[in-house]
C-alpha cells in the first residue's frame, strides 16, 4: 500500500460536497487512514503552496484556501498517487476527462474541488503537513 494526500477544497465543503468526494474515494477502493477538517492560516496556505510561489494565482489561490473549511485525508492504496490523479482529473475542470471528480464537481481551474498530491515525495510531505502519521 502507499499513501498520498488528497484536500477537499472550500468550494466543495460550502456546497455539501464531501459526502460525494469521499463516495467516489471508497468506490475507487481508497482506504482514508486519516482525516481531518482545518481551517488554514494565511500562513499555512502560503507554507502549503510554497511551490507556486512568485505564480500569478498565488495570491487568489491563498485567498480561496482560507475562504473556508478544508478537509486534507491520507489515503492508502496500492499506486495510491497515480490512482489518485486519474481518479480526480485535470487541475482545469474544463479540460478533465468525463467521470473525474473535478469533471463532475470542479467549477474553475481555480476552484477545482479537489487537490491531490503529484508524486510519493511530496505526498510523504504534504501527510506531513497534516498528520503525524
Ligand atoms: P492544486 O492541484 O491544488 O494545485 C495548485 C492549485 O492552484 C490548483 O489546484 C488550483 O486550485 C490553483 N490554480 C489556479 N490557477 C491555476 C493555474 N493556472 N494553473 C495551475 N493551478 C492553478
């Protein structure tokens, strides 16, 4: 089994969305070893973003983060972050494939519903972040 890291996004928490994100995980065969709902800091988000820093979306994709409820889980499953990335699509909603999450859910680039972790590095960072585990 290996681990990766996926984040209900705020505008997914505000539309009751989580019920339907976490159905899709389960389906999908995705075990949740962890869970939590956070809040970020402008901080955090800036610390948990610090790859795009200096992009022109940084600033409203800090902003965004911190609009509302976040709920980062640790996943497992075997390829768990190749699995994960086909499972939720591409960052654009307009460009994911049909029956991806953010296909079904995502509105904007931006308020794509969903983050997921790109590779088992910054997984093992990114659970880090969140989790002791
Ligand atoms: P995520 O997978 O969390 O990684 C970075 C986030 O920045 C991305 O999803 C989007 O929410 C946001 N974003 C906004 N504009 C862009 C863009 N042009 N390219 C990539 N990510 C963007």
């Amino acid at each position: 089994m290996s681990k990766t890291l996926l984040i209900i996004k705020p505008d997914a928490t505000e539309r009751n969305l989580v019920g339907h994100v976490i159905n899709r995980l389960e389906r999908a065969r995705f075990k949740i070893a962890e869970i939590r709902l956070v809040r970020l800091t402008e901080q955090q988000a800036r610390q948990f973003y610090a790859v795009h820093e200096g992009k022109p979306f940084l600033e409203s994709l800090v902003a965004f983060m911190t609009s509302g409820p976040v709920i980062p889980m640790m996943l497992e499953k075997d390829n768990a972050v190749e699995d994960l990335r086909t499972l939720i699509g591409a960052t654009d909603p307009a460009k994911a494939a049909c029956g991806t999450i953010r296909y079904e859910v995502g509105r904007t680039i931006e308020k794509n519903s969903v983050h997921a972790s790109d590779s088992d590095e910054n997984a093992a960072k990114e659970v880090a972040f969140f989790f002791d585990a």
